[in-house]
C-alpha cells in the first residue's frame, strides 16, 4: 500500500468543485456520443475486459496479466482484435471500453496519460477510412454543441469558450509533417492550430500491424489520428484494417513479435476476418479538452497516475 495514503484527502479530492464540474461534462460527453452513435445505425457492445489476447500496441506501454485456468489472461490495452471479430455479426459497433495500460512513471509529467481510461471504441464494416474520418468529425461538432447547450455553467466555470469546429478538419500528411517540424510534429502543430485536424498515412515502421498497408504507397498505411488543437494532442488513432491471413502474419512478423501469442487470431484470419475501418478515442482526453484543463488528474475522480500508487 501506498505510504503517503491519506483517507482524508482522498475524500477532499474527490469532492472537489472542479472535479464535479468536469463529471457533469463527462456525462454528457458519454451520453451524447452513444446517441449520436445510436442514431447513426451503430450497435453498442459491452466491454471486453481480460482476454486471451490484445492489442500489442506499439508503444513503452506495458501490460497486465491474469493466470487461470493454465492459461494466460490479459487486461485489455485496447479492444481492437474484438472489433474486428464483433463487425463479421454487426455491421457498426461501439463500445465503452476500459483499457488498462501501464504506462512508465515519466508519463506521469504529460498530464495526457493513465494507467486506466476508457476508450471509446468503434469500427465499421466494409467501410474505408474516409468513412470514419467524416463520422468522428460529425461526433466531435455533435458533442461539443451538445456541451454548450448542457454544461453553459460548467463551461463558464473553467472560463472555456469553446467553438464548434468546421468540417471537414484538416488533413496532413505524416509525411508532410514530419519533414516540416521532425519528430516533434504533433506537439508543434497540436500548438499552432485552432481547429482539430488530422495526421494521416503513418509510417508501417511506426505503428501496430493491424493498420492496413496503403496498397498504392506501400511502407504507408491506410491510418490517422485526430489532434486537438491548443497543444492537447492526440484524440483518437484508428485506420482501415488488415485482414488478410498472410498480410496479417508478415506483418506481425516484420514487428519482431511472436507468432504464437498470435495464433488465436491468426485462426481467425484464416476463417476470414472482413475488410473495416475504425478507431479509437479517449473519453478522458475528450474531457480534458472540452474543460480546458492541462491534466487529467483534474477531470478523473479515482486517477491512476503512472508512477503512483492510488486507489
Ligand atoms: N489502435 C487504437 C488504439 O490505440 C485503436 C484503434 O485503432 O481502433 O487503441
Ligand atoms: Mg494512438
């Protein structure tokens, strides 16, 4: 247990004006987005929380794991590989997921990362990434005028004027970026806009395997995040999907990953997974950007702080 644990300040904590003000947004928040979503035709899937498998994600993220049954449980980092299963019954899906990551303690300074969020997680069947890109843009200008029909004073408490963005959102290439700002781009560009806008076609050196090679620029994918503007980064990470059995294995292969933590799947594939399109996005970032607040601590009620012990 945590030494420095204190019962009292935990209570103050989590009574905090701040906090609750930024709860009322994040109700709306998920409220808003299930409807859209709802009345867009999609069908809502409840979270998938251990598993045999999981995304790898490439990044310093670490993962968790359950023993049982002789067999090896994981936490979800993302549910990505449950999408791309649910979309073979279910044409449009989403769901509200917890994904648990274990971030390394020098995440704690970002105020943009915990150990455990929830991922707004979507895919689409037989769609391509166009599809989706114009979708989560008609989502962020659908919840962000719901905020400011339903949280005025909330919004006016975090003295947050906020504007519904115009569609559609700018779209740069990696590659563009990359040669104008290095490897900083995304904060760099993050701070000078005004707007959300997109990083499309990232490197396939740089990013998981299930991402869709560009079949006219190969080395590129078919992928994109959504940046906030006014320096808060990422919003979500999503792309079209690879599907095909031995795609799917060369590129696992290409990640120096192991092929039999991946044979689940891979059967799978082989049974035939279906061309889609999806994403990603965080709820607690949504929040953070919509208060105008530079860490998520401040927006999260019982925050796991990378680094920190906490209940
Ligand atoms: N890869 C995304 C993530 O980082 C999710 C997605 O692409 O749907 O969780
Ligand atoms: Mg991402």
């Amino acid at each position: 247990m945590d030494p420095t644990f204190d019962a009292r300040s935990l209570i103050e904590r989590i009574s905090e004006d701040e906090k609750a003000h930024a709860l009322k947004i994040n109700t709306e928040v998920r409220k808003s987005l299930a409807e859209f979503l709802r009345n867009e035709g999609f069908l809502e899937i409840p979270p998938v929380i251990i598993s045999t498998i999981t995304d790898p994600l490439f990044h310093s993220t670490g993962g968790a794991e359950i023993e049982y049954a002789g067999a090896k449980f994981r936490l979800t980092k993302s549910m990505i590989f449950h999408k791309q299963l649910a979309i073979l019954a279910h044409d449009k899906i989403f769901s509200f997921s917890p994904n648990i990551r274990l971030e390394p303690p020098e995440m704690a300074d970002t105020g943009a990362h915990l150990l455990e969020f929830t991922q707004l997680d979507l895919e689409m069947a037989y769609e391509p990434r166009n599809s989706v890109i114009e979708l989560a843009e008609d989502m962020i200008c659908h919840v962000i005028s719901h905020v400011k029909k339903n949280c005025q004073e909330q919004l006016d408490r975090f003295g947050r004027d906020l504007n519904v963005p115009d569609k559609p959102f700018e779209r740069i290439t990696y590659k563009e970026a990359h040669d104008e700002y290095g490897g900083i781009y995304e904060e760099v560009l993050s701070q000078k806009k005004k707007e959300p806008f997109w990083i499309i076609d990232y490197p396939i050196t740089g990013r998981e395997f299930y991402d869709r090679e560009k079949p006219d620029d190969p080395g590129f994918l078919d992928d994109m995040d959504m940046i906030y503007p006014e320096g808060y980064g990422e919003a979500l990470s999503g792309g079209s999907r690879e599907y095909r059995r031995d795609r799917i294995e060369k590129r696992i292969l290409r990640q120096g990953l192991d092929l039999d933590d991946y044979h689940v799947y891979l059967e799978l594939a082989e049974e035939g997974l279906s061309p889609s399109s999806g994403f990603g996005l965080g709820i607690e970032r949504l929040v953070r950007y919509i208060c105008g607040l530079s860490d998520l601590e401040a927006i999260t009620l019982f925050p796991k702080t990378p680094g920190s012990v906490s209940i």
